[in-house]
C-alpha cells in the first residue's frame, strides 16, 4: 500500500467557562458544559503517513515517550482498529503540556489528519468527537472564533462535540499569554481533575455553575458585551481554581508571580481598561481585552518580568494542501 502523507494544524483553545471533570474517564465526557476561544498565533502541525513501515510517533522532533505515543496512536485505533501502521510527527510552536493548552491544538489535528490520511471524510461533529477521545479540549480546536463544547446524552459520547458560538460583529478580542513558567506542569490536567472530582467539597459547586454560566457567556459573545463576557470568564475560573485548591492532596498551579499579575490586571481594570484574568492547568496568565487595550495592558504586564504574547481569535483545523512538485 502506498503511503498516504497529510498535514494539518489546528490552534490552541482558551476556555472561558471552564472543563474540569469528567462523568465518563475512558470516553472523555465532561461533568460540566464549557466555552472557550481558539487562538491564532499559537500552532500545531501535526504530518500524518498512514500506510508506514511501523507505528512511530516524533513530538517536536524527538521520538516521543512510550506514554505519550501510546495516546496518539491509541487515537488512531479508536478510528480504525484495522488501520495500517503509522508515522506521526507533530510540532508546537510555543511551549508543550505548561497550561497552555497544547493538548488541544494536537489532537484536534491528528483527529483531521487520520480522517483526511485514511480517505474517510467525517462530519466536523464526528471530528471533534474523535478530537475529544484524545484530550477533552481538543474537540473545540477544530472550529474556529467562540465553540460551546455541549455535553450531550448519549451514553456513546456521539453527541459531546463542540458547536460553533456567533459573535457580535464588533467583539474584537485580544488574549494576552503571559508566560510565568514554560515547563510541563507537574500533574497533568486528566490527574488533577479526577483529583478534584473525587476529593474536593467545592467540586460540586463548580459542576452546577457550568450549565447557567455557559448560557451567560454564549449570550454576552452573541451581543458583544465583553465587560459581561469578562465577568463569567473570571467567576468560572474562580470557581475552578477554589475546587483545585479544595482537593486533597491539593492541586494548585498558581506561583506567586500569577497571583501578582491578577492584581496587575485588576488594577488596570480599575483605571478604565476592558480586561479580565483566567487561568488554566498551568502558572501562566491570561489576560483578554478589547483590541484597543492590548497593547498598554501588555506593557504593564511585561514590567513583572515576564514575556507576553499578544493573540487574536484564530481560525478552525485545517489539511495543509502540499506544494505541487515542478
Ligand atoms: C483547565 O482537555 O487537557 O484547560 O480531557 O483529561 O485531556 P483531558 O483534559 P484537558 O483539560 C483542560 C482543562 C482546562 C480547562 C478547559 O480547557 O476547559
């Protein structure tokens, strides 16, 4: 057989109204619903050779841990037990597993390169379910601008997939990555949440403000109320982070310099500039603001010593189309 090569990319998603915790661990169904915004400037381009000599896996260039190939290639079984061997090599253009959300971005372009490799067109529905298999989160990188990752009812997890969120045309979003720690995090984001889920008494107050919070943000996007929008952000985010901190043993990923860039932004907030805060699996900070405000916020935000990224919304998961050969 020959081997049929495909690239995709997908960018990186940012929830807003936050994931963490599942009702089913082996299907990755999510105990709560969550909103989020696909980044652009971050990448993952992930080359796919379905019909190679032997399974191989290469993240960022290096063959990649028996742990972390078995994830990929465990993706590419859930799509086709029969499937010939693989070869996948996958690159992020900013930092891995440091709560940045790479998992998300990769997934969701392994998912649309083993459809696309394998000839088998799937629905943008069934991509993001087999995204989700892979990481959660990674089933709303395959749309672009706002996604609402809905958890569905079916016991199979064929209708937990991310649909698109119409925003207001004049909602022009700025998400600043204010990076406080590049390295992978300790505990992985599927530990500490089934942590959380088990032990912490603030894990049920989480899971119900899901549902009433995703409504409200889905609403503020559609009628472009970012300072409404910022309110539910940092309110899901609050909630999350009480429900990590409530874990026994704790899961805690703030580091001091986080907690002072919170302050940093709320103080900025405090003198006029549209901003709120959130945080993921991870110490680094992120900020969102309209356009205008980027760029000051971003000042004061790099006085603190660290280095920021300034992102817009970013576009859905794409197959690269190859150069043709002269
Ligand atoms: C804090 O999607 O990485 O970023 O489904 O176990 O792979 P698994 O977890 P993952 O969790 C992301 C958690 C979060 C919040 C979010 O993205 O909603």
């Amino acid at each position: 057989m020959k081997p049929m090569e495909v690239t995709a990319t997908a960018h990186p998603n940012i929830a807003l109204v936050k994931y963490w915790g599942k009702r089913d661990a082996a299907l990755k169904l999510p105990a709560m619903p969550s909103l989020a915004v696909t980044l652009d400037g971050f990448v993952t381009r992930t080359t796919l050779r379905w019909g190679a000599r032997k399974d191989r896996v290469f993240l960022d260039g290096v063959e990649a841990a028996p742990g972390a190939a078995k994830r990929v290639l465990d993706l590419l079984d859930r799509f086709d037990p029969g499937r010939p061997p693989c070869e996948v090599e996958s690159r992020n253009d900013f930092p891995t597993a440091a709560g940045l959300a790479s998992s998300s971005s990769a997934f969701a372009a392994l998912a649309l390169a083993a459809a696309t490799a394998s000839g088998r067109g799937l629905s943008l529905e069934a991509l993001s379910v087999l995204a989700r298999t892979g990481s959660g989160s990674a089933c709303r990188s395959l749309h672009g601008g706002f996604t609402l990752w809905r958890m569905g009812v079916r016991p199979d997890g064929s209708d937990c997939h991310a649909i698109p969120v119409e925003a207001h045309p004049d909602l022009d979003l700025r998400v600043l990555v204010a990076v406080v720690d590049e390295g992978p995090k300790a505990l992985s984001s599927t530990e500490g949440m089934h942590r959380t889920a088990l032990s912490s008494p603030c894990y049920p107050a989480f899971v119900e403000s899901g549902e009433p919070l995703v409504r409200c943000a889905a609403e503020a996007i559609g009628k472009g109320d970012l300072l409404g929008l910022l309110t539910f952000m940092e309110r899901s985010t609050r909630l999350m982070l009480s429900a990590m901190w409530c874990s026994e043993p704790a899961v805690r990923y703030l580091k001091p310099r986080s907690l002072a860039l919170i302050d940093e932004i709320e103080a900025a907030r405090g003198e006029g500039l549209a901003c709120g805060w959130t945080l993921d699996a991870g110490p680094n900070v992120k900020a969102l603001c309209d356009a205008p405000s980027a760029e000051a916020l971003a000042s004061r935000i790099r006085r603190h010593g660290v280095r920021v990224h300034v992102l817009g919304v970013g576009g859905p998961a794409r197959v690269e189309v190859p150069l043709a050969r002269p």
